[in-house]
C-alpha cells in the first residue's frame, strides 16, 4: 500500500519523551519531503515538522527545541523525537509524504500526554 505507516504513539507523563516512527515502503522515498502533523480533538490540523528530501528541516514554533525530526532514506523511514512532552501535545500525530502532485496520508498514531 502507498499510504506511509506510523506507530511509536502512546500515552506518555508530562516531561517524557516518545520517537513516532513512520514507514512508506511502497513509494521511492528519497525524492519525497516528508512531515509530521498533528490533530487534537477540536483543534485544526497543523503542522509539527517537515525535512525535505535533501535534509532541510524545519519546524512549528510549538515544537521547537523539544521535537526533532529525521529520516533513513535506506529504510523508508521518518521519524519524530519528541522530548519534554507537554498535556498540550495530546493528539494524533499524522504522517505525509509529498512529492510534486503527489501526497500521501497515513492514518495516524495516538500520542496522550498526562499531567
């Protein structure tokens, strides 16, 4: 399937880290920016953090210092260390993959942040 797969959410204490990982097997990865966006419950979807296909990243104010992004482009993998998490960060974290019109989905991972 095209459609990029994450995992690595989970419900973590305030101050804890996760690292969301997100596979898109089925795509040439290299070529394609990819990113992280998140969508808490009666919020607008926004963007975390993208890193283009030569390495560029760059990220939403509310993540900076605390979140990084990265990717393996031998595994088909992106992924998101998020430190010094905060009740705030609760969301689905949704991964992209976008390549001229090309963009893919994936359906998201949990990620509850508790006080």
């Amino acid at each position: 399937q095209v459609q990029p797969v994450e995992s690595g959410g989970g419900l973590v204490q305030a101050g804890g880290s996760l690292r969301l990982s997100c596979v898109a097997s089925a795509i040439t990865f290299s070529i394609y920016d990819m990113a992280w966006h998140r969508q808490a419950p009666g919020k607008q979807r926004e963007l975390v953090a993208q890193i283009t296909s030569g390495g560029t990243t760059t990220y939403a104010e509310a993540g900076k210092g605390r979140f990084t992004i990265s990717r393996d482009n031998a595994k088909k993998t992106v992924y998101l260390q998020m430190n010094s998490l905060k009740p705030e960060d609760t969301a689905v974290y949704l991964c992209t993959a976008h390549f001229m019109k090309y963009e893919y989905w994936g359906q998201g991972t949990q990620v509850t942040v508790s006080s």
